[in-house]
C-alpha cells in the first residue's frame, strides 16, 4: 500500500550561513505552503528566556556564537518531529549545522520511514551577511546580532562545521543551490519552484 507516501509528512531544510536569509525565506514559505517553521535558533533562545540550568548553558554557549550540543539539539527537533507526525510538512531553519546532526537527524527519519524532501542552500557572500546580521542586530534584542567578533566566529563556525553538509546533501541528491543576494521577493521567487 502507498497510503503512506503521499499522506508522509514533508520535510525542507532551509540552510546557509547565520544572516543569509532563511528565518525570512522560511517564514514566506511556511505561509504560502501551509508548512510549519521551526528555527533551532528560536527554540534555544526560548529555553534560556526560561531561565532554567539548561536555559544558562545554552545562554553561554550563543552568546560567545558557538554551537549547542549535538545530541541535546537533535533530541529537541526529533522529539518535535515525532510529536507532530500528521502535520502537512515542516521547513527547519537552522538545522541540522553539523555532520553529526545531520546523520542523527536522517538515522530517525528512517526510523519514522520519513526523508527530507530538498535542502535550499542560500547563498550569500560573507561581507554582505555581516551587514545583514549588524542591520537585524539594530532592531533586535540578539546580542550574538550585535557583536562583530561574535559574528566573525559564527561565520568561523559555519565554515568549518556546517558549510561540509553542502557536499553531505548533495551526495543524497537533495540539495538546491540558490543565490541568496537581491531583495526578499526575488530571493522568495527563485525558491519558490522547487517547492
Ligand atoms: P540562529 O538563530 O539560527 O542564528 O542560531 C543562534 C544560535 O543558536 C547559534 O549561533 C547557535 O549558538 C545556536 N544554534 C541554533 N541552531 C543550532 C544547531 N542546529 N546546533 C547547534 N547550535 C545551534
């Protein structure tokens, strides 16, 4: 029977560095597509507003622009997956960011006899995410938004960790490459045909 495929929940990946543009990207999609959003980011920033021993660790963790723990992250977003099975399709912004969150994440998905359906990969230059990231820090509360050293590790760390699922994804035949500079609605309109 193949009632389960085309009733299985599908799963985007909105992927590029910190500042690329796939909180934006993401929340557009999510509105046109009837998908839910879930940013890690968001999540671990809720779990410190929480005030809780986890919430502190993860506090010291962001706000030096390093990453959270690989198995406490994958846990969080399985768990969310798990709990909302039914669901139409979901776009995560922000994971996975390493390989080991990667593998973690796709060992569960088999398990649940679920994939991911395209990874966007949003591609924007370095000096241009800097401005994008200082310009948001601006406006928000984020003090990993406002600190240019703590930006210049988080790019550090998307080089050296997150940039090697580009080749990871393309390997499983699910990465889409888009150029992610140009305003909002153009970037929108060159995502939105692979979906
Ligand atoms: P973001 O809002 O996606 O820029 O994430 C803000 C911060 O949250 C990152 O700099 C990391 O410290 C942490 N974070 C978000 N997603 C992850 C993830 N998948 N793995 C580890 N840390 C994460």
């Amino acid at each position: 029977m193949q009632i389960q495929n085309y009733l299985r929940m599908k799963i985007y990946i909105l992927f590029g560095a910190p500042g690329a543009g796939k909180g934006t990207q993401a929340a557009m999609l999510a509105q046109k597509y009837k998908l839910l959003h879930w940013s890690t980011g968001d999540m671990l920033r809720a779990e410190v507003k929480s005030g809780s021993p986890l919430g502190k660790e993860i506090d010291s963790l962001i706000s030096v622009g390093k990453l959270v723990n690989d198995q406490l992250i994958s846990q969080m977003v399985i768990q969310k997956i798990i709990e909302h099975k039914a669901v139409e399709g979901i776009i995560l912004d922000g994971f996975p960011r390493t390989l080991a969150q990667a593998q973690i994440l796709h060992q569960a998905l088999e398990k649940e006899h679920l994939k991911i359906e395209k990874v966007i990969n949003l591609e924007v230059n370095h000096e241009e995410v800097i401005q994008r990231i200082l310009l948001r820090g601006s406006t928000s509360n984020r003090a990993d938004d406002q600190d240019e050293s703590t930006i210049r590790q988080r790019l550090q760390v998307y080089e050296t960790q997150t940039k090697p699922l580009i080749d990871y994804y393309q390997h499983q035949k699910t990465l889409i490459n888009i150029e992610g500079m140009g305003s909002i609605e153009d970037i929108f309109n060159r995502i939105t045909p692979h979906f």
